[in-house]
C-alpha cells in the first residue's frame, strides 16, 4: 500500500456527488498537487484527508494506517489554511507553538524549536510580532512554519498562495518547493493555478466535476494530456476533427483543411481504432508558420515580449488556429502542423 | 429655515426622552418632602437614609443574586445555543433561533401569570429561584443575539485550525474559541445582568415573600413620605444602568475595528 492511499472514495452533502468514487497513490516525499476549478471537489479531498469530513464510502490510509474514523486532531497530517487561519489574539510565537503544547517540551526546547522553524520560513525575529501586524506574505510563512513545527507526516496545502500578489507568489513556490526538498515530507496541494500546479508538483491530479481526469508528471499532462477537458485545462491547445485511415508504426488520418497527415501511432491516446472519430491536438507553440502549409490569414496579433500570440483563420473552419512564436512576414501566411508534435485524442 | 426647523424638533426630541429622567436625580438632592417646585434646597439626607435602610439592603441583595445567576446562566445557554446555530450543518436553524427569540415578544405579564400558573400546577414554590428561571426566558434572547453576531465575526477555519494541531473540541474552546468570545461573553453578561436587575413584572409574580429591589421601590410608593429616598435609589440605579450598559457596548465594539479572520 502506497504512503498515502485513497481508495475509492465518495462524498457528497446530501446532493450530486462532490468527490466520485476518486482514487489515488501518492508515494512518500512526493509534492503531489489537486488541480481543478472551483467546485471541482479539490478542497473537499483535502479535508477528507485532514479529517475535516468524512467519506460516505471509500477508505483513506496514511503509512498503513486507515484514517477514516481518526479525528483530525489525532491525524498525522497538519494544514495551511486558504484564510491561514492565524490565532489573531496570539503572537507569532505563539501561534507556532500553538500545536506544541501535548509535547510539554521545557521551555528552551520549545524556544528553540519554534526559532528554528521562524529561521526555516525566514521569519527570523518576529516571534513577538502581533498577529494583525503581519503582511499577507508573512501571515502565509506563520501558517507554513505553525504546520511544519508538528513534523507531519503530510501537510496539506489549500490553496496556500491564493491570496499573494503576482510576484510574491512568485517567490513563494520557490520557497515552497525548496522547504519541502529541505524537509523531506509529503505535500498535498490544493489549486486551480495550472501554473502553480506544474512549477510546484512532482505530480499532479487533474479534477473536474468530482472525478479524476488524469494523473501524470507535469511534463506528461502537458505534452500528453488524455482528454480534451485536461489539455483544455493545462495551458491552450488547438482541436482538430479527424478520422482514422491506418495505424501501423505511423497513423494516418483524414483531418479535414489540414489534409492527410501521418502522426507517430504512439502519438494516438490509447484505445483508438482504425475508422475511429478523433480529435487531433496541438500546443499553439508547436504550430509554426512556413513558405508552404495550410495558407490562412492572421485575424489577431498579439506582442508579448519574446515572442508574440496569433489568431490564425483558417478557410473552411470557423474557430481561429492559436499560434505562438515569431511574427511572420505580413499578409496572408501559410501554417505547418509537425506531425510528431500532434496528438490523436478520443472526442 | 428648515435646517432651524429639524434642529428645534431635535431639541424637543431629546428634551421628550431625557427631561422625566433627570426629574430622578434633581428632586433626590431637593431638601424637602414634596415632590413640587421650586426646589427648597440641596441635601443628601436621602441617599443617607438609602444607607441605613436595611430592607432595601436585603431587597438589592436579592436583586444581586438573581441578576448575577441569571447573567451567568443566560450566557451560558446563549453561548451553547449561539455555537450551535453558527457551527455546525442542521436543519431549521432558523426555527430554532425563533423560538428561542418568541418570549421577548411574549408579554411580561402575561408570561409572569403563566409562570405562576405553570409553578402551582407543578408544586414548586413562589422564590427567587423562580425568578431566575421566569428572567431566564426574558435574558437566554439577548445573549443569543449578542453571541451570535460575535460567532460570525469569527472565522470558522480557526477552530478547525487548532483541530489540525492536535486539540481535541475542549482545548479548542478554552485556546481559541474562549478568547475571542470574551467580548461578546462580557457584554452578554453585562447586559442580561441589567435586564434581571431592572425587571419588575416577572419577578414581582414569581418573588413570593422575597422582594428584589424594583418590587421594594413598588412597594415604598405606597408611603409620601418616603418618595424622596425612592427617587434617590431610583437616581443610583439609573447612574450605575447606564454605565454598565455603555460599558456593555464598548467591551462588545472591541476588536471589531481589527479584522477577526484570519485573511
């Protein structure tokens, strides 16, 4: 049994199901992310896991042990809040010794625990820092170094970076990422950021509607996402109708304005059959723009820095093609699609 | 003009309010027996004999005692019905929070002669004890209100935060919940023990031969001459009422500047 296995769980408040029959293994050590839009079932799962509700079926189980009928007050796993959830009458000391007391350290063991967790968030001191004069980053780092103090086994993340701005966010998943290698623990994030997602994770989850769509490395959810609705939800994609001719070492599908193309038969989600309706995937960023190809005609242009964002109109299809890279020579343009860059995903 | 016109009727308004209260405490300072202008004089005879009286000691006494209970009591079924209400997922929470609110709309007497009939039919006698419980159903609304507000203004994850590092639901309420309550815990208190102590209706059904002070001051009215020192009690309690209720609002206003969630 995995480190921390959740095995056919369901749970729902007394309507649609919230989290359907989800199941997962997460390997000790690893930073493993939830990654959904809201409502998706993500935060519910991680309060499952922390015990902050209950599956109607399905067992969770952390190091061998089943967790189902454990409090959360005597669960191996601590939490950072979305809201953080600092004490606001206790000081920052305070609130990171907080989960400390059963301990009954004598109390220049407890001091020097709890500086040396302010040192590791890079807190160094603020003990006696009031807990309504901290900033939204230093709330996030109390929150982190309150959890981590308890030596989880897991510690669960929900949405821990939400409510920074953009570049202390920024500087936070660095930290993050960097703790965790430090320390050694499991982590269990919970986000709807992609990005966030894919920076932070060894893995990740992806959810929608209480299900599990996929789960796979960020390397594979981007390059080889099993449905539409993930690669949808992973950066933007551009969908093809085609069908099937052939499958041998190479596949060979009708695709309608983009001809007939031969993809790699590995590129093929598995599954799919000679004659089958597919759609064919690729990343704006791998279509390039050439001498000769499908010809089309910019309709939107879009400079971004490094490199620049199109909308692509094709005749014959009425949603435009994203491409993403150098500005061509003006004028009407011709795409190319590598074929080894297309994927064949069912519809 | 207009602006003449509203600032007059302010003025009357006020006046309308306050002028009968400060009758209390000008005619407890007049040196004469008779409730009538002019004013024959400052004294503080009455509040003197206010001292050296010892039924109205044993009425305040009373008074004390079942304020302090019913204060006590009130709090705690406001704060367990308050906690239950805002925490945890149940039906008719609405219901509940309704019926709990009913008496205050109940009147008095009519409540005092239900409760009279209600004691006789089950034998138990006419005391102070009677009292509190009949000052309970008028006080357990307030608290309620008061805790609840308090209860919302608090975020929830808090209590599930103290949870996650390892107290059980009893830790958590002394650590947490306790502490953040205080305001609200005082002001109920302070306010429920203001409402005891002022009530007559209830009390004066229920008291049997036990008087607190608003059925001593009843009862005083009876003798002229003794109308000057009731004024003079009256004055006392009025002071010491509205210090405690303005003292009840800044204790419950406290904190409410600072954000209590913890975003």
């Amino acid at each position: 049994m995995s480190f921390l296995a959740i095995t056919n769980v369901n749970k729902s408040f007394g309507g649609p199901a919230v989290v359907n029959d989800v199941s997962l293994d997460v390997p000790r050590g690893e930073f493993f992310a939830l990654l959904g839009p809201s409502g998706c079932g993500k935060t519910t799962l991680l309060r499952m896991i922390a015990g902050f509700e209950t599956p109607d079926s399905g067992t969770i189980a952390i190091d061998g042990e089943v967790m189902n009928a454990v409090p959360p007050n005597l669960r191996p796993t601590n939490m950072v809040f979305q809201s953080y959830a600092i004490f606001p009458h206790l000081n920052v000391f305070d609130n990171i010794a907080y989960g400390l007391r059963k301990l009954k350290l004598p109390k220049n063991a407890l001091r020097a625990k709890v500086e040396t967790m302010l040192a590791t968030v890079r807190l160094e001191g603020l003990g006696g820092r009031a807990a309504d004069q901290l900033s939204g980053g230093q709330r996030q780092r109390v929150a982190l170094a309150r959890a981590l103090v308890r030596e989880p086994k897991i510690l669960l993340l929900d949405e821990p970076l939400g409510a920074l701005d953009k570049r202390l966010r920024e500087v936070m998943q660095l930290e993050l990422r960097a703790i965790q290698r430090k320390i050694g623990i499991t982590f269990v994030l919970v986000t709807h950021d992609q990005e966030e997602a894919l920076s932070l994770s060894d893995r990740v989850a992806v959810m929608e509607g209480g299900k599990i769509l996929q789960v796979a490395t960020p390397r594979t959810l981007y390059e080889r996402p099993a449905s539409r609705a993930v690669a949808d939800f992973i950066g933007e994609m551009n969908f093809f109708h085609a069908t099937v001719r052939e499958i041998g070492e190479t596949a060979t599908v009708n695709a309608g304005v983009l001809g007939i193309l031969s993809l790699p038969a590995a590129n093929l989600a598995p599954g799919i059959k000679v004659g089958d309706h597919i759609l064919l995937a690729i990343r704006p960023e791998h279509v390039g723009f050439a001498a000769s190809g499908v010809a089309g005609e910019i309709a939107t242009s879009t400079f971004l820095g490094e490199r620049s964002h199109f909308h692509v109109r094709l005749p014959g299809r009425s949603e435009p093609v994203a491409v993403s890279g150098h500005a061509p020579p003006s004028g009407a343009v011709h795409v190319v699609f590598p074929p080894e860059k297309l994927i064949g995903l069912p519809v | 003009m207009k602006n003449k016109t509203l600032t007059l009727y302010a003025l009357a308004y006020l006046a309308f309010l306050y002028v009968p209260v400060l009758v209390l405490p000008i005619f407890s300072f007049n040196d004469s027996q008779f409730i009538a202008f002019p004013l024959s004089g400052f004294t503080t005879r009455w509040y003197a004999g206010l001292a050296a009286d010892s039924a109205m000691q044993h009425a305040l006494i009373n008074s004390l005692k079942v304020g302090l209970t019913t204060a006590l009591l009130s709090t705690l079924l406001g704060l367990m019905a308050a906690k239950a209400v805002t925490r945890y997922r149940m039906r008719g929470t609405g219901a509940i929070m309704a019926f709990i609110s009913l008496p205050l709309f109940i009147p008095d007497i009519v409540l005092g002669i239900s409760l009279v009939l209600l004691l006789g039919t089950v034998g138990l006698p006419l005391s102070l004890a009677a009292v509190v419980l009949g000052h309970l159903l008028v006080c357990v609304p307030f608290s309620l209100t008061v805790l609840v507000a308090r209860f919302e203004g608090f975020d929830k994850n808090l209590e599930e935060a103290s949870a996650d590092l390892g107290e059980g639901s009893w830790m958590t309420f002394w650590r947490v919940t306790f502490p953040l309550m205080l305001p609200g815990i005082i002001a109920s208190l302070l306010l429920t023990f203001i409402t005891s102590f002022d009530e007559f209706l209830v009390a004066y059904f229920l008291s049997g031969t036990e008087a607190t002070l608003p059925i001593y001051i009843w009862g005083q009215l009876r003798f002229p001459e003794r109308l000057p020192m009731v004024l003079a009690l009256g004055a006392t309690i009025l002071t010491v009422s509205v210090a405690l209720v303005v003292l009840a609002e800044y204790v419950r206003n406290l904190g409410v500047k600072k954000p209590m969630v913890g975003a």
